[in-house]
C-alpha cells in the first residue's frame, strides 16, 4: 500500500507539469509498444470485492456521461458506467422514484431522459448504477502499458474495483450556497434538492414556498411547485430585468429552451406569484422552522443596498441557491491541472479541444468541465469519447476528425445559451461579504462567518490554511456546502480564488461505513503469508 502510494503521488506529480499535448503522445507511445484491447474481465477477492478491467470508465451518467458511453461503444471500447442514480439521466432527466411509477402517479421521466436512457441501456456498456464512487486512483504502468486507473465504488451490498486504460470525468456540477442568517433552520432547501424532490418522488418542500435565486432555475422550481399543487409566496431573484434582457439574444440561438422558459414565467404570472427582481435575502426567521423571510434591494455585485426598502415574507419553506460550481474533486484526486473562470461557474479543469486534461487518458465533459448546461453537456461528452478512442487506437486521425467535425456542428449554439446562463448565475464574492459575523458558514463543524474573518485577519490566507485554523471544511460534507462561501470571504479581504486555492480533495469522496470496506470476514480468513521455517 506505502509503494502504491508512492507511485500514484510520483505519477500525480508528473502529470501537473505536462500539457494536454504530451497526455495524448504518451498514451499513443504506450500503444505503439504493445498496448492491447482491454477485454472486460471479472474476478472477485477475499473480501468479496468484484474486479474489472475495461479500456475506458465514465463516472457519471447524465447527459455527458451517457454520450460519452454511447460514443465509446460505437467505436469498439470496452466501456464501464458508474453512477449513484439507480438509472441513466443525471438530475436534469432523474426518473421518478419507483413507486411512483408502478403506482401509475407519475410519467416516467421527460421525453428527453426517456429517450437518453434507451439508447443508454442498448448501447453495450456495461451500467453499474446505485454505485458510489468514493476513490479514484492512477496505477503506475511498465514498459509495455501506459498507466492505469483504479476507481473504487460502493452499491448497497458490494464493492466494486475498476480498472480502466482511460477515464471520463462527468460527474455534473455541485449547487452553489451562500450563507444567509437562519438558513440552517429547517425547511431551507437548496434549489437543486428541491427539483429533486419534486420530480422524483413528488414531495413539495412545503405549503407556503419562497423561492431565492439568480437564473432559470429558480423559476424551473417555482413552476414545479404550482403544477404539484402548492403555493408560491414569492420568487426572489438578485438579478435585476435587465440582465434578462442582456442574455436573451445568446439564450435565442436556442428557441426550444427558451420557449419552454418563457412558458413557465407566464404560467407563474397567470397565477400571480410574486417576483422581485433586484432582491435578494436578508434573513431568515423562525423559531423551530421556517416561519418568513426579509428581503431587500441589492446592486448589480448582489450587495445590498443602504437604507434600501425592505420586506417580509410569510412562508415555511424557503427554495434557495446561487448557481452551480464544477464538481472537480476527482481531478484533484489525480492531480489535473485546474484553473479559476469564473463564467464557467468556478474552479474547472484545464482541457484541450478535445477535452483531454494534462494527465494521460484522463478526460472531462459535462458540468464537471465547466457549468454550461445539458445541451452543450453531451456534445463534450462525444468529443471525450472520440478522443479517447483516437489516443486508445480505435479511430485512425481522418476518421476522428470527421466524427469530430459531425459532433461540433450544434455545441456553438448550445455552449452559447449556456453561457448566457452561466452569467446570470456566476460566482460573486461580493454576495458574501456583507453577511453578519453570527451567520452560520459550515454547517457540519457550526463555524461563522465571524470565526473565518478573525482567522483572516490572523494571516489564514489561502483557503486550506482557513480549514485548518477554524475546521471549516472538515465535515461529513467535505466543504461541497461551505467551501464557495469560504471563499468568496477570502476573496472580500482581497486575497484572489487563484492565491487562496481549493479546498484539497481526499478519500473517501463521500462519507462511507468503515464496514461496507471491510466486507464481513473473521480474523482467519484474513491470507496472511507463510512464515519461513527457521
């Protein structure tokens, strides 16, 4: 284990120092000197762990991931997906929970998931869903084969070892929070958990519902809640119209969507639900749980405004969220390069055209590269795929290039509405810096804001430096929740995201049992060596 750790330290090392360019010569190298096809091979351990080897993995199985899959197998890889859903379609397309189904309540998803998971299931890959990826490592190769890597994942009652020639990253986007006063109380959801509820099991966050936040989202989440039945107090969004008005030309290169949007602000308008563009929340109150809100007038940074008029608002569920940032912790994991754009919602990895990372094999598509959206989602999706199969050796350079040119016809106008989006809902420091010292930061380990500015001032400049004077990030969430806001409070002492950093990734990725590692063996099972006679 010590060696093992070793070399996957040694490899990561090498691999921030390369660019996209060597990533792609080195895995064509190891090709050229004798890399064959990976067959999909089982076995399982003493512990009762399957093993399995494939020439590519996809973690994730949204938009991206079921592109990349398709794509993949079209070109004759050996392809394994690994997702937590218990099917193909990510949140955007999450079908409803089963019981819903059989008991006839609900359609079984949209068209579009529909659709997506058919060609999913036919594809050929092999579908390893209701799994938990919790690590991902790089096994050092050999003269003969390049590098491997090792992704290890949890389902309910196994545990499964993969081993893949390369690797595609499309584990989606993780919802953005800023900290409000009272937004630990029960009866806050963020807007993301709240989509989930609603379309999967068909529960609504509550009967009197506000709902907080910048984009299209929020009024997404709103609809949902009035077609189920229940009642919107009020839809609060810190953008003021004419940011609206500025993003609908790029949002028109994309008709369906935005027809499909501005359905649901007229049907919210023929139901009169309150909207107050330009606001945003001060504070939230109850005793026990949510029982209103106040809300005031901000800037165009977000910022509330001095001596603004502000208002309250009775409700007991408060719908809130400010966007959504990559989830990038798996190339942390194995040392990708990564960089800080804020239009692409955040920290996201550095990748070539053809979506290839710096580290050989590795690829990103979706959300995880960069937030722009499900529609430009399974187009990078098909770029990764198609690189993976060039640099593995199943596509010749005048075949890809023509998939290639096929594929990149319609990202343009996908990528264009997104970033359109994405601007609506970027990062903004400045949303922060303003909340009172007693608010609530991390929510695992109770630390505010006041705790995290005296650590600043103190000389905490960089974000692990914060984590390790106060433990803001040490949580069971492992700083998905606070780590944003955490960083936007560095960067309103002045300390820039790129001189303060990410929070490092670890494993577990997500909290697992102790037991669900181990398996369920006795002290005698455990293969210890032979002793030497002496």
């Amino acid at each position: 284990m010590v060696a093992w750790s070793r070399a996957v330290r040694a490899r990561a090392s090498r691999s921030r120092s390369g660019t996209p360019a060597s990533a792609r010569t080195e895995l064509r190298d190891a090709r050229a000197a004798g890399a064959a096809h990976t067959p999909c091979a089982r076995s399982a351990d003493w512990t009762g762990t399957l093993s399995s080897s494939h020439d590519l993995i996809v973690i994730g199985a949204g938009p991206a991931g079921a592109a990349a899959a398709v794509a993949a197998t079209a070109c004759g890889l050996s392809v394994l997906v690994l997702d937590e859903g218990r099917a193909g379609g990510g949140r955007i397309h999450r079908p409803p929970d089963s019981w819903r189904e059989h008991s006839g309540t609900s359609q079984v998803g949209s068209a579009e998931g529909r659709a997506l998971r058919a060609e999913l299931s036919s594809c050929g890959a092999e579908l390893a869903f209701e799994h938990c990826v919790w690590h991902v490592g790089l096994l050092p190769g050999n003269a003969d084969n390049a590098p491997r890597f090792e992704v290890s994942a949890l389902a309910a009652e196994s545990r499964r070892q993969a081993q893949g020639r390369a690797l595609v990253v499309a584990t989606g986007a993780i919802e953005r929070f800023y900290p409000r006063p009272g937004w630990t109380l029960p009866g806050v959801v963020g807007l993301g958990a709240a989509t989930l509820m609603l379309k999967a099991s068909g529960v609504l966050p509550g009967r009197r519902v506000a709902v907080v936040g910048p984009g299209p989202l929020a009024v997404s989440v709103a609809r949902l809640i009035v077609d189920a039945g229940g009642e919107v107090v009020a839809i609060c969004d810190p953008n003021p119209l004419h940011a609206w008005v500025k993003a609908l030309p790029a949002m028109a290169r994309q008709p369906g969507r935005l027809a499909r949007g501005s359905a649901g602000l007229a049907g919210l308008a023929l139901k009169a639900v309150p909207t107050y563009r330009g606001w945003d929340v001060r504070a939230i109150h109850g005793e026990q749980d949510v029982e209103g809100m106040t809300v005031g007038r901000v800037d165009g940074q977000w910022r509330p405004l001095p001596q603004s008029e502000e208002r309250s608002i009775a409700a007991d569920a408060v719908c809130i969220g400010y966007g959504f940032a990559p989830a990038t912790d798996v190339y942390q994991l194995l040392g990708a390069a990564r960089r800080y754009d804020s239009a692409l919602g955040g920290w996201t990895p550095v990748l070539d055209r053809g979506q290839r990372s710096n580290v050989p094999g590795l690829y990103g598509a979706g959300d995880s590269a960069g937030v722009l959206g499900a529609a430009a989602a399974s187009d990078t999706g098909r770029i990764a795929a198609l690189s993976a199969a060039l640099d593995l050796g199943y596509l010749d350079a005048v075949t890809y290039e023509r998939k290639i040119r096929a594929t990149r016809r319609s990202p343009a106008r996908a990528a264009s509405f997104g970033s359109a989006v994405s601007r609506l809902v970027q990062p903004r420091a400045t949303a922060v810096g303003w909340v009172p010292d007693h608010t609530v930061v991390c929510r695992c380990e109770d630390i505010h804001a006041g705790e995290l500015r005296a650590a600043i001032a103190a000389g905490a400049q960089e974000i692990n430096a914060l984590k390790a004077a106060t433990r803001c990030g040490m949580g069971p969430c492992g700083g998905r929740v606070c780590g944003e806001a955490a960083g936007a409070l560095l960067e309103s002492a002045g300390f820039s995201r790129e001189r303060s950093g990410q929070l490092t990734a670890r494993a577990p990725l997500r909290p697992v049992p102790l037991s669900a590692l181990t398996g369920s063996f006795d002290y005698g099972d455990i293969p210890f060596p032979q002793t030497a006679d002496t």
